[in-house]
C-alpha cells in the first residue's frame, strides 16, 4: 500500500494542506500515523476516504437534517464500520425520494387550489384567527408578508384583514414551504402566475434567473435531490469497495 505525505494527499485530492487537517481534526478520515519527526503518514485507505468525504459534500441538501446525515455517514466510514455507513447512505437515499415526493405533491396541491373554485371574498379574518385557522404561527405569517410573500389590505384602524384570495394565497405557501421550496422559489412562482395563469409551476420554482442570488439549494430543489440521489448511489459503491478492500 502506497504512503502519502500531507502535501502529496492535498495535491492528489486537490485541496490545501490545512483543509487535509480540518478533515482529521473533524474525523472525517481515520486519525493518520505520524513518523518519528511527527510527519503525518497517509496511505491508499485515506485517499478513498477523502474521496469519500468530497462526494459526499459535492452535492449539500440541506433541509430536514439531510447533511447532518451525510456528515455522520463519513465519519462512520472513517471508524471502519461500512455496514453501518451503508446503511446510513440508504435511509439518506429514501430521505431524498420522500422530499422530492413532497416536491411534486406540493406542486400537484399548488394547481389545484389555483384552478380550483374561484375566490369570493366573502371572509374577513384577523391575523390570529388566519394564524389559528390554517395553524401557522404569526412569526411565520409575517416573515412571509415581510418577504413580499403577501400583502394584506388594512382597515382604518390599522388591523389587517385576510380575505379569501388571501387565504388561498397562504395555502399555496404553506404547502411550498412545507416541501421545502425557498421563499425566493415561491416568491418568483406567485409573480410568474400574476403574469400568466397557465403557467408551468414546476419549471419557474425549479429554475432561479440569472439576476437572483442563490442562497439555498432549495432554488433548485427538485433538481438538486435527483443529482444528490445519483450521488449517494455512487457513493454506496464506493464504500461497498472500501468494505472489501480496508476492512
């Protein structure tokens, strides 16, 4: 088995001398034995796992604990224990299939409550009553008027007051927001149906412009969670390998 030094394993993985440390220092590669002098001896086990770690990574989901779970999967690969670094990988895989089945499901809620019956006004809700009605706390409710999400008409004396395209209008977010779209996503499908009623919801919550600046993944979810499967299927042939070689 071949033996690496730091900067040889930065220069095969292609990453800094200090970022091959970090990666020890946080576990995500077995602990390397050091010469006399205290040099660090890496060998063919470690550049599978670093390999391993920079996969796993390359692609971050993360809603619902998802990168917590793929970082425990490194590190449990790091300890040698493939079994169960094979079987966190898997539920990460069925993760990833749920949410992008709520993806589509939120989709399939969205058309429905738009080309369902049409709003009468006849509701007139008070915030509280809106927060208790469709269970979302008024922090939320907020936040998402605040985001441009919503605006609410007032009444002179200043209360807001939720009508019924109001209230259709906080369905669709919350069954968005439930499937993890950003508010960016959300807010960029709400402007693209006031434009154009018939249009397709999946492509314009899917596909950010070149103006916006994205700041999560859920930009781009459905998207994001195919190529993240794909990734942890090579990913369990990769420690499938490490399990019949290093073990």
């Amino acid at each position: 088995m071949y033996t690496y030094k730091t900067s040889q394993i930065a220069e095969l993985i292609g990453i800094h001398p200090n970022t091959v440390r970090l990666y020890e220092d946080l576990g995500l590669i077995p602990k390397p034995k050091r010469q006399a002098n205290g040099y660090r001896i890496f060998t063919d086990h470690h550049v599978e796992q670093f390999r391993l770690a920079r996969r796993a990574f390359q692609i971050e989901v993360l809603q619902n604990g998802l990168r917590k779970k793929m970082v425990k999967m490194v590190k449990t690969a790091a300890s040698g224990d493939y079994d169960k670094a094979l079987q966190l990988t898997q539920e990460y895989i069925e993760q990833l299939q749920e949410e992008r089945n709520n993806a589509e499901e939120a989709i399939g809620i969205v058309k429905r409550l738009l080309y369902g019956e049409p709003t009468q006004n006849k509701q007139h809700m008070k915030r509280k009553e809106v927060s208790e009605y469709l269970h979302i706390s008024m922090d939320t409710l907020r936040n998402w008027e605040m985001n441009g999400l919503l605006s609410v008409k007032r009444k002179k004396n200043g209360y807001r007051i939720y009508r019924d395209d109001d209230i259709l209008q906080l369905k669709i977010i919350r069954s968005l927001r439930c499937a993890n779209y950003s508010l960016e996503s959300i807010l960029r499908m709400l402007h693209a149906v006031s434009l154009n009623p018939n249009t397709n919801l999946k492509k314009v919550l899917n596909t950010p412009t070149n103006q916006e600046d994205i700041i999560s993944v859920c930009d781009k979810l459905i998207d994001s969670l195919n190529k993240a499967e794909s990734n942890a299927q090579i990913m369990i042939n990769q420690l499938q390998y490490m399990k019949n070689r290093f073990r």
